[in-house]
C-alpha cells in the first residue's frame, strides 16, 4: 500500500530523543525554549510559543487575544473541525464564509458581508498548503478593527508574494501532527509579532501560572516536551527539503494528469508558494468510485474534508447553519493522492497510470 501521508523520521531525531531522555529533563524545557526560538526565526515573527497540539495552539490563540464569550469569529467551513471548534472552547460564535472554487480557501469577498458588530477575527486557513489570499482579508481586518488569526497546520514554509505563511496576522497557528509537512507527533506553535499575545499564551499553557505556583489566570496544561522538541528541531532542519520534495511530487502528478477529462489538478494560485502538504483533485460524478479503485490497487487516497463543519452533527445539533454551496460542491468532489516526501519515483508513477487506468487513458 502507498500510504496517502507518512512521517519520515531517521536516526537524527532518535538520537535526538535519546538525549532527552539521558538528560533526565523530559518535560518542557531548553528544548523546547530552542525549537521555539529556531521556528519563530524560520517564519519570521518575534515570537512562537509551543503547545501541545495544533488545535491547543488555536485555542491558546484565541483565549491570548481577548477573544470570548459574545463575540464572533469569521471562518471557512472547509477545513479539520478543529478550526471552527477553538471558537467554540472559548465561548465564541464561529461564523462561515465560502470558500474560493479553486484555492479551497476562504473567498475574502464573502467575509465583508458577514461582518457585525459582535465580530473580533478571522480565521483564515492555509488549505492543503496553500496560502489563503491574505492581502484583502488583512485588508478588511484593518477597516473594522479586526483580529487575524492564521490557522497554518498545513502550511509550514508556505509563502505568500515573498512572505511567511504565519507572519502576517496577529498571531498564527501551526500543528505538528504525523501527516504535517514536519511533526514532532503531536505537538503545535503559536507564532506573533505581538508581545503580549505571546506571554498570554505562554501562562495560559501552563495552568494560568506567572510564577511558580501563582496562579493570576484559568490555564490549562497544553505545554510541549522536550522529547517532542527535540523531534521538532531534527525536523526543522529539513522542511525544505521535504517541501522542495512535495512540490516536485505535485508537479510531476499534474503534468501527467491535467489532460484527463473528468479531473481537474490543483490550482496554484499566482505569487505564492504551495507547500503541498495534500494533493487534492477534484473528480465530479466518480470520486467515490475513484477512490475505491484506487485504494482496492493499493493506493491511499483521503477525502479532505467529506462535509462542511456546519453539517457535522455537532454543529447540527447546536443550531448552525450557514450558505455556502462552493463548499459542499467540493466536499463532494475532492480526493487527495499521496505527495508525501517518502514517495518513490515508481510509487509516482503507479499513482499515475492507476488514475489515467480508472479513466481509461493510457
């Protein structure tokens, strides 16, 4: 079986685990104090703060900016449900705005219109590894006093026309799960220019402490180990190459596969760097036949994401409902093949003739 995304870990993050472990400091500490500032120098921001998941860092985020009770915050409903579901720990309303028919993203011309006065933020997300257009929504965040939170889980060295995908809000959120670009097997990042964001989010991971045993605020324990940094760091070193990898993978799942009829590639939007952390076709009519051929052929394929968040039984179940129809068309027709760094020039070709097989074009 090709696995649709694997994690490549080799004797440099062994070894580095094993220090850890010999150093007897396991838990939060120098490691994770160098992985944060080794990654805040990498995306280019003041700050980064690690947490202990992609999805803590998001809820950190949020509570590290004032954002509660009452108040709404903007996003697309076409991502992992734990973008929408950080608006709802801290109390707040998450608010969907449609997605671009071709990036996947947030359109930003459905924000404007979504905007009350109970709104505090946007939260656009980096879909697939692609940049969201940032320039209009930062843009409309500065004509009504918005914040910008970034959810970058799936957009570690992505670049937006010559910026870092997570430098350009007020603060952004990356995950380090085992599918990412890089991972630390669980593990996440907050990364701000904003100081005091920064040192909020930095007591709150740690049960609300601003000194030892002085607890000012409600925290919680979402703080990283030095064993998941110690990973971190080995695999920082190679997020480029792994990203060179994945687009030259992308690239060469393209060229062989944009003449099909009934499949439309991924659309790199001008000016900005995808990443590919999913290469995601679009397959109206058969993508659910598609992907049972391939995967009975040994082929994994993941369908990112099968249903807007407002359709998940929870969001049902608590009254959301929301427009937007360029959402659930795609939820309809998208079907990720593997572009993982792992794969091998004859795992590439097979992905290929197996698609171009389904469609009977050799």
């Amino acid at each position: 079986m090709i696995p649709v995304a694997t994690p490549i870990i080799d004797e440099e993050e062994i070894e580095e685990v094993v220090k850890v472990l010999k150093s007897g400091f396991i838990a939060q500490g120098p490691r994770v104090a160098e992985f944060e500032e080794k990654f805040a120098s990498c995306v280019g921001t003041e700050h980064a703060v690690a947490t202990s998941s992609g999805t803590t860092a998001l809820h950190l985020a949020l509570l590290a900016a004032g954002i509660g009770k009452g108040d709404q915050v903007i996003t697309t409903p076409f991502s992992f449900a734990a973008t929408a579901n950080a608006a709802l720990y801290v109390g707040a309303e998450p608010v969907f705005a449609d997605i671009d028919p071709e990036t996947y993203n947030i359109d930003p011309e459905g924000i404007e219109e979504l905007i009350t006065p109970s709104t505090r933020a946007i939260i656009p997300v980096h879909l697939y590894g692609q940049p969201a257009d940032m320039d209009p929504i930062l843009d409309l965040a500065a004509d009504h006093d918005l914040l910008v939170i970034e959810d970058a889980a799936q957009a570690h060295g992505a670049e937006y026309h010559g910026r870092m995908v997570g430098s350009m809000g007020d603060a952004a959120c990356f995950s380090f799960y085992p599918t990412k670009n890089i991972t630390t097997g669980e593990g996440g990042m907050i990364t701000t220019d904003n100081e005091e964001i920064a040192e909020m989010a930095r007591i709150l991971r740690a049960h609300g402490e601003t000194e030892r045993y002085n607890h000012a605020y409600l925290g919680y324990n979402f703080r990283m180990t030095d064993i998941a940094a110690a990973i971190g760091i080995a695999q920082l070193g190679k997020l480029e190459d792994f990203n060179r990898r994945r687009i030259k993978n992308a690239e060469y799942l393209t060229d062989s596969l944009r003449d099909l009829e009934g499949v439309s590639t991924p659309h790199v939007a001008a000016g900005v760097k995808h990443v590919f952390h999913q290469y995601t076709l679009r397959v109206p009519g058969s993508r659910d036949r598609l992907m049972e051929f391939l995967n009975k052929g040994g082929i994994g394929t993941g369908i990112h994401y099968p249903k807007p968040i407002y359709r998940q039984e929870l969001y049902r179940r608590m009254g959301f409902n929301a427009s937007c129809p360029v959402s659930e068309k795609a939820a309809e027709e998208v079907l990720s093949l593997p572009v993982h760094p792992a794969l091998t020039d004859e795992d590439l070709e097979r992905i290929v003739d197996s698609v171009r097989d389904f469609f009977g074009q050799d």
